[in-house]
C-alpha cells in the first residue's frame, strides 16, 4: 500500500539504473553494483538461414488459430484472463496482442485471415470491457519483423516498443490519477 503511495519500486528502478545496483546478480559478479545502463547490451538477431526452420508446423498452428471460436471458449478464455490478473493488478497491467508472423498467415485464405484479426480486436474489446488495458500493434508487421510464427527479430521488437510508448504513458497517467 505505501508502494503505490511514494514509489519505491520506481525509486530503485531508477537508482539501478542511473547509479548504483544494490543486489547481487550472478549475471554480474564482478560487478554487480554498476549501474545497469553501463552493462553491455548486446542485440543479437537470427541470421536469416535459421529463421522459420519449422514452417510448415507454423503454417499449421496458424491455420489452427485461425478457426472459429464459439461463445462457450470465449467464455473460458475470459475466466482465464481473471484468473490470470486479478483486479488489484488490472490498473498495472498491459495486455499487448500481436498477429502471428505474415508469412504464414498471408498464405492462409482470406476469410481465415480476417476471422484470425477478428478475433484478435474481439478480444482487445473484451479486456477492455473486464477493465484491462489492451492494445493490439503488430497488425502490419512484416516477414522480417519475425524469425519465426511468434518471435519478433530485433527490428520487429524495435518496431513494437515505438508503438507501445504511447500507451504505456496513458496507463502511466492512470495509475498517477489513483
């Protein structure tokens, strides 16, 4: 309770970060009390040769996914969402959606296609509904956004944290106002 009031999760965030780490990692023996912003970051990518190796699985799982679903598993999947996060968590929470990666589903059959993004914006709107912040930002992604059905490749991830800063301050600007 006093966390939510003066923040102190964000206090040793930003110490960590800026000055001083405070607990002992074995990801950085030797220093572990760096500040975790002169830590290496290295951004390692697939090459492309080892990117969908498993294509015609995922091809598969896509058109799976891409089926139906009745109001019966809907309900199910909204069960699981409040079990998942309960109430006290909803306001610290972003439920984020992607598409699955466009080489697969691209070769599926259009009506599979827009039944998949329907039930992608039925769910965001049913999130929404239970009170959970939820965005869906991947639906334009590209082949190389990906290297595989559901991993994103650093350009991919790049091109979703840009997309995810303006929500993130509104979910922001929601938690300040409680």
């Amino acid at each position: 309770m006093i966390n939510s009031q003066l923040a102190f999760n964000e206090f040793w965030n930003m110490v960590g970060w800026e000055y001083v780490f405070t607990v002992y990692s074995k990801l950085t023996p030797n220093n572990f009390w760096h500040a975790r912003k002169m830590l290496p970051d290295p951004q390692i990518d697939l090459p492309q040769s080892m990117r969908y190796l498993q294509f015609e699985n995922d091809l598969e799982l896509s058109r799976k996914l891409s089926e139906p679903i009745d109001e019966g598993r809907w309900r199910s999947l909204v069960k699981s969402w409040k079990d998942a996060i309960p109430d006290d968590f909803k306001r610290n929470t972003m439920i984020v959606l992607c598409e699955k990666s466009p080489a697969h589903r691209h070769l599926l059959p259009k009506e599979l296609q827009d039944e998949r993004r329907n039930k992608q914006l039925n769910a965001v709107k049913k999130l929404r509904d239970l009170g959970y912040s939820a965005e869906y930002l991947c639906d334009d992604f590209l082949r190389d956004d990906y290297t595989d059905i559901v991993h994103l490749s650093i350009q991919g991830a790049e091109k979703l944290a840009s997309r995810l800063v303006g929500p993130i301050k509104a979910v922001e600007f929601m938690m300040m106002e409680h």
